[in-house]
C-alpha cells in the first residue's frame, strides 16, 4: 500500500488494516524517530483534536506530543466535565462540531462501539484510543513496532498475553494484531473467568493462529519470546469482590525470568498496579519502557500517514 | 396483482413463538398446530410491511430449522438460507452489553449485526463486536 492510500483513513480496529499497511506503518515509524526530538513541519497547520472521556497518560501525551513534533496543533480535553457532554450533549454532536475544527480526532471512551460511531459522523479521519474493553489500535501499533524493533520481525514468535484478558482491550486488540502474522503462536494465560472473549477465539480460528488457553504461565516461560503482561481493569469489574478475587493472580518474579527462554522480553501497556515488581526493571528483560517510548515514533507515523 | 404469500414449517411446538413475530404484520395468518409433528403457519404480509426480508430473517433466527416456502401466483419456491455472515439491520434486536453504543438513548446509530452462527445462532454486533447469543435474540423476537 502506498502512503497515498492512507489519507483520511479511520482506525478504529487494528483489523482496519493488512499486514502490508501495518509493515509500512513500521517503516514509516523508523523515519519518524530522527524527528523525536527537534520535529518537523510535515503537518504545520494541521489541527489534532483529543478527546478522551476516560483517563489516559501514555496514549493522550504521546499523541499530543506526536502532533506537536509533526509541526501541528492540539486541541481537546481530557476531562469530559469541562464539556458540553457533561450537560447531556451527545457524542455525535460534539463530534460533529469538532469535525469542523479538526483535521484529525482522537478519541477514547467507556461506551464501546463510540469510536465507530464517531467515525460515521465525522468526515475528518478518526483514530479509536480505546473504546471499552474492545479495541486500542495504536497501543497494538505500538506493541508489534516493539516486537518487530526487538526481534526483527514478529513471524513464528511465541507470545503469552498474561492476566486480565476478558476486559482488557490491549490484549484482545494484540490478539487481532498478531493475527495478521504467520506462524505466530500465543499462549492466553489467564484466571478461568477472565479467559479472551468468544468473538476474539472465534477470530484466531478463522485465521488458523496457533493458541491455547492456560492459567499458568510458568510451564510455558522457557518456550516464550514475548511475555505479555497486562493489569487486572478494575474500573471494569462491576462487583469490587470479583476484583479483589482475581487481584495478584499473577505477579512476575525474578525466579520466572531464570527460568525464561534466554531472550524473553517482558511487555506492558502501562500502568502496572502489581504485576510487575519493580526489582524487574533493572533485568535485561524488561521492556515495558521502551515500550512506551516506541509509542510517539508509531502514532508520529499513523498521523504523518493519515492526516490530509 | 395477486399477494405473495409464505408457507412457514417449524419442528412441532415452535409455531407459538413466531405468532408475536408476526403480529400486525400479516393481513392474513393460518397456524395449524402439529400436523405430522410439525407447526405450519401460513400468511401473507400486509401492504405495510416494508421490512419483509428482515421479517424472514427474524423467523429463522427464532426458529433456524424453519423451512419457507414463497407462493407468488401459484408458483412455489424456496425462500432460501441466509448465509453466515450476513448483516441484519433494525431496531427489532438490541445489543444486550449495556455498554453498547448502540443503547445509548441519545446516540442516532442504526444497530447492525452479522450472522456468525446459525448452530447456535449468534449475531455479533457491528458497534461493541460482542455476540449475542440463541436465547438472548429467541427472548427480544418472539
């Protein structure tokens, strides 16, 4: 696909997009590094609007600051109660009203199925960072940049995706992603009741990935590549009991890590609560930092991409 | 110009959960309960009902096993499957996940579902991409 052919594209969905697009996305991210820190002027007078009703760190300042080093503006809130919605708008028109602002809107919501909607009122591209428990794109952009940076290429990796898997969107949306990808196998290690969603199996079958469902992870540790972690949403869980029940299921230790595939990385979306300790920062292991780091590079490209 | 009318044949004891799919939808509608150890219900859509392939549709969600038959002008044929991967539209089914937006009273979304399944039937929403299984869509149809 030739970067023409992403102009005013929505991405909703890692599923939006082939493999070649999301190779071509890397490509384009390993350009946009040398502009990580000086910038340049690729989308001067372009306008990025933010919107995000649930919190977020990471994704929001990475896209505020991919925008800024891009040469454009920001424009947004990441507190809903300063807007109208906090009056009983709704989404549709707010977005409708930003769409005449904006050359490009990012938005992350609760509601899932909001980024799509979004999508069909705007005629300014959108991008989902994150809607509910389903899907978060650009972390998934970020993940497979990492294991691509880290590996070389993300064919025949064995990957375990660790702990909350039911209601964490980076980890069905990583799901799909790996997807795309040959001879790929993924180990989904989880407590029984927060097993992957049926729609997201369902998915992995149709496209022949290899992948088994497990509650421990330690008898796989010395086959994996990539040990995906993620953290327990609490703010998902409608009963706190069933929170505190599954809180801690799962906590990296240094004995897992010797007893790792030499190589192993560990990777996280952030931010971790107590699944990670920090004494495992400092192993040759974690990853989770650049992680993030890689972050601004993919969302530069995706903007550099897809804005007019 | 003479009315189509359709032939519906469902396993003995389903006809009763079509009658509330088909209420003020026909301007005519015979149901002989168990004949051979199957329901039959015949009837032929009024003049205003313009949604008569979702109609069709819906009675195979509630009743996949259902066979059709279309008469149109003494000619008989089969109303044929709905294939897996279809999209329904209409407010008849609502997505259940209450974190749809789809449900959300003020948000002008027009609900859309794919058949994933016929054995279960399971429809998956277009918005939130949950599934929405046999029992869930038997309850909000019949």
């Amino acid at each position: 696909m030739s970067n023409s052919t992403f102009k005013g594209r929505d991405f909703i969905s890692i599923l939006d997009f082939r493999r070649s697009d999301l190779e071509l996305m890397f490509e384009k991210a390993d350009e946009m590094k040398r502009f990580e820190t000086n910038g340049t002027e690729i989308l001067k007078n372009r306008i990025l609007a933010t919107l995000f009703f649930e919190p977020s760190t990471r994704t929001r300042l990475s896209f505020e600051t991919s925008m800024l080093r891009l040469g454009g503006g920001v424009i947004g809130f990441s507190d809903p109660s300063v807007s109208r919605m906090s009056t009983g708008e709704s989404l549709a028109d707010t977005i409708r009203m930003l769409d005449s602002y904006a050359n490009v809107i990012v938005i992350r919501h609760k509601i899932e199925g909001s980024a799509r909607l979004a999508a069909e009122v705007a005629k300014a591209p959108v991008i989902n960072a994150g809607d509910g428990s389903q899907h978060h794109p650009t972390q998934t952009l970020t993940d497979l940049y990492t294991m691509k940076k880290e590996f070389g290429g993300i064919d025949g990796l064995k990957i375990a995706i660790l702990g909350d898997l039911r209601q964490t969107r980076s980890a069905s949306s990583l799901a799909y992603g790996l997807s795309k990808f040959k001879n790929v196998k993924l180990y989904l290690i989880s407590p029984d009741a927060l097993r992957m969603r049926p729609e997201v199996t369902d998915h992995l079958n149709d496209s022949s990935v290899e992948y088994l469902e497990s509650s421990d992870v330690n008898k796989y540790l010395p086959e994996l590549d990539v040990l995906y972690v993620t953290r327990l949403q609490k703010e998902r869980f409608t009963d706190p009991a069933e929170y505190e029940k599954f809180r801690g299921s799962y906590m990296v230790t240094l004995k897992m890590l010797e007893e790792s595939k030499k190589g192993m990385i560990v990777m996280h979306h952030l931010p971790r609560i107590d699944e990670i300790p920090l004494e495992i920062d400092s192993t040759p292991n974690a990853r989770y930092f650049e992680q993030a780091a890689n972050g601004l590079a993919a969302r530069m490209a995706l903007l550099s991409l897809i804005v007019e | 110009m003479a009315e189509k009318s359709y032939s519906v044949e469902v396993p003995g004891g389903e006809a009763p959960r079509l009658l509330q799919l088909l209420r003020n939808k026909t301007s005519s509608l015979i149901i002989n309960i168990s004949w051979q150890g199957k329901d039959r219900i015949e009837f032929t859509p009024n003049e205003r009902n313009t949604s008569l392939d979702n109609l069709l549709v819906k009675i195979r969600l509630v009743c996949p096993s259902a066979k059709i038959e279309e008469k149109d002008d003494g000619e008989v044929k089969q109303v044929s499957e709905v294939p897996v991967g279809m999209w329904i539209e209409g407010r008849s089914i609502s997505c259940p996940n209450r974190n749809c937006v789809t449900v959300q009273p003020k948000e002008p979304t027009k609900p859309k579902f794919r058949l994933v399944s016929w054995n279960p039937v399971t429809l998956q929403c277009f918005y939130c991409g949950r599934y929405i299984k046999e029992d869930v869509i038997g309850q909000q149809l019949s």
